[in-house]
C-alpha cells in the first residue's frame, strides 16, 4: 500500500511483544465454528474479467483452469495484485482465498477496499491483511480501518485462524454500509464497527475500489521485520475465487454517486445491501463473534495502552 500506512504499522508491530494469551489451538484439530447464516450464499459469484482487471505484476497475475481462481505470485522480480473496475459505495464484498503454503514470512496477502487513488490526503480503506509466517499454520490475519484519511489513528486487530488457511480455500467477508462495518471469516463475524458518534469522522464513506494483492512486507509483516521474505521458498502463491461485489457501483470521481438507495454521507439512505440482517448482527452472529474474538483474537488497538495511553473513544462503546 503506501509509506505513511506502513509507518504506522511499524509503531504498532514493536509494541505487540506484550500481547501473550493466544489460543494456540492451532497445533490441534481445528475446532468447530458455532453455525451462523452463510450471507455469502446470497450473491452471485462475479466473472474475474468482468468485476476486475491487473492492478501490479503482470505476469505474476494468472488466469488458472480457465479463469476458475487467479493466483496471485510474488516472487524476486514482484508482487501482483487486481483491482475492481468499479468503485463501490456500500455494499457486500467478498472472496475465497487459499494461502501460499510452507515458509512464507514477511509476505502479505491483503483482501481489501480503499480509495487513496482519488483521495490522496483524506483517503477511506477497509483492510484483511494475511500475513506470513515460518511455520504455514501460524498465519495471522489483521483487520484495520482507516476514514477520511484517519491515518494516523491504526485500528489494527489480530488474530489467529481456527483453521489451515494454506490447505483450502476460505471465505474473507467486507460488509460495509451505513450502519456497520462487518468483517467475516467463512460467515462468522470477527469484527464489527459501527458507525457511532465515536466513530463518525473516521468511519469509511465515500466510494471505493476492491483490490487483492500479494507483496513484500519484510519490513513489518512478521515478528516487527525480524523474519523478511526469504526467496529461496518463492514464488508464494495465494489463490483466489468465488468474488462478489454486491453494492452501488460507482465509477466517476468526487461527485455523489447516481445510486437512488443511498444518500451521501448521511446515512439515512437505504443501503444497496439492505435488510435487517444487514444492519445489525443477530443473536446467532453475535455468539459466532464471541468465539472468534475470545478464542482467536490475540491484539486489539483498544488494550494497547502503550500506543494510545488515551484509548480512542468508540473501544469505551459494545461493552
Ligand atoms: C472457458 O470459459 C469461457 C467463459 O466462461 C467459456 O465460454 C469456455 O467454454 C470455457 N472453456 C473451457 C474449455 O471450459
Ligand atoms: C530470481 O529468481 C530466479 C528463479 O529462481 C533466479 O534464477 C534469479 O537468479 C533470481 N534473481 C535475483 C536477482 O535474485
Ligand atoms: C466502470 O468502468 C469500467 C471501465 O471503463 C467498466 O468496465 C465497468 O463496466 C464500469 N462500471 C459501471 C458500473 O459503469
Ligand atoms: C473529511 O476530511 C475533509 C478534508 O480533510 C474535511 O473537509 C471533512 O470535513 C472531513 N469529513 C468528516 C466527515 O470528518
Ligand atoms: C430502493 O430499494 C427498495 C428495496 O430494495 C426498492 O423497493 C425501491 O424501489 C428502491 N428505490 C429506488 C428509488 O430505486
Ligand atoms: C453496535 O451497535 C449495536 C446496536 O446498537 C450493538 O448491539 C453492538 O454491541 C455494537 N457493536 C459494537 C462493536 O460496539
């Protein structure tokens, strides 16, 4: 992504020494998720070509099995990554992604939305970071938002996957409207944001791209950058399908987007994914949160009292 954005993370990664009662469930069978609705069965799964085209890398970007899933390759001579033709303001985003397998420290896998292309200095991003590790169970995947430029503010939360992300694919979830933002790991909530008062200034709300990249993170992505990428193991390739993008498409730049259900910035518009069980969580969703986040969740920005000795005001709110 960019510098200031990997700055901020430098901070952050050297103060997550303290963060030790992690679930190390991992090096047992994977355990059984609670059952919540599956709101990726809802929508269509989009044609790559038509919902996406290169955004790096070239020919590390590659059609496989006739466009059934992408790989995406990093290897010495670059990242790759694709990015969405339309910008979206709202909606449901998702796709199915199997990680690169054995030694991958220092690589980053990132599923995510921004628009820092047309919003260089107040920019909005909605962030999956995967991120590499030396040993193929023991990837970590970061959550993170960024509104309005809001980026010297890292909301970075971690956790550990009740799964091997390398053997299968799996699901990675946006849900993002003028309620909430939802993140999603196969349907099960793992983090919701919601568009409180607390929150309204750096809450995600003008349109963005969908991007997938995979790149060298040896700087910040493993053990604060004391695991670089290590290209004797390369290429790392992650594979990606089954991609939806279920919102208003939008594809000038800096005018209201013609998109009759929504009104800008207000949030009184209706939602292009709308209905009740997008608006807020049910019970059963809650209870799936509640696993993921006391089972899996090892960092939060809102216990890091050495980065924010104020705790930013919206982690006094859910509780
Ligand atoms: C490849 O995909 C295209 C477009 O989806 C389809 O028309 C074609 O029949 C496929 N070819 C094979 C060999 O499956
Ligand atoms: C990059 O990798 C290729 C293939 O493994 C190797 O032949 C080449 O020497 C490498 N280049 C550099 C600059 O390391
Ligand atoms: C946006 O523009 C791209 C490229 O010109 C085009 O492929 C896509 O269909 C457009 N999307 C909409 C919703 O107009
Ligand atoms: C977003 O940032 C711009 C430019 O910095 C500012 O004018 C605007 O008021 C901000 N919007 C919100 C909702 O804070
Ligand atoms: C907005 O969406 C609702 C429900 O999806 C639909 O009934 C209504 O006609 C839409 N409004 C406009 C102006 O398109
Ligand atoms: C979001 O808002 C809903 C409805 O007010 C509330 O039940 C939930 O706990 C809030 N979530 C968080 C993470 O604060």
């Amino acid at each position: 992504m960019f510098s200031i954005h990997i700055l901020s993370r430098l901070f952050f990664v050297a103060s997550l020494s303290s963060c030790a009662t992690v679930t190390r469930s991992l090096q047992h069978d994977s355990p059984i998720p609670p059952s919540v609705p599956r709101l990726t069965d809802r929508f269509s799964h989009l044609p790559f070509d038509e919902a996406f085209s290169e955004f790096f890398g070239g020919p590390n970007v590659q059609r496989v099995s006739n466009g059934s899933y992408i790989n995406l390759k990093l290897d010495n001579s670059s990242g790759s990554g694709f990015k969405s033709r339309s910008m979206y303001y709202y909606g449901f985003f998702s796709a199915a992604i199997k990680l690169p397998a054995d030694y991958s420290a220092g690589v980053v896998v990132a599923f995510y939305m921004s628009n820092a292309d047309v919003y260089p200095h107040n920019h909005d991003e909605i962030d999956f970071e995967l991120l590499g590790h030396e040993k193929r169970k023991e990837w970590v995947l970061q959550t993170n938002i960024y509104g309005n430029g809001s980026v010297g503010t890292g909301r970075e939360e971690k956790f550990y996957m009740w799964f091997d992300p390398t053997a299968d694919f799996h699901e990675y979830s946006i849900l993002w409207n003028s309620h909430h933002i939802v993140f999603l790991v196969d349907n099960i909530p793992v983090r919701e944001v919601n568009r409180s008062v607390a929150m309204s200034r750096a809450y995600p709300s003008k349109p963005m791209s969908v991007y997938a990249t995979i790149w060298d993170g040896s700087q910040w992505a493993t053990h604060g950058g004391k695991k670089p990428v290590n290209y004797k193991f390369a290429p790392f390739v992650a594979s990606l399908k089954d991609f939806e993008m279920e919102g208003c498409a939008w594809n000038q730049t800096k005018i209201a987007p013609p998109c009759p259900n929504n009104s800008q910035n207000s949030g009184l518009g209706l939602d292009p994914v709308g209905g009740q069980e997008f608006e807020e969580l049910s019970d059963q969703q809650k209870v799936g949160m509640a696993w993921a986040r006391n089972g899996f969740m090892f960092y939060s920005y809102c216990n890091d009292q050495n980065r924010f000795p104020v705790i930013p005001p919206e982690c006094k709110e859910g509780k």
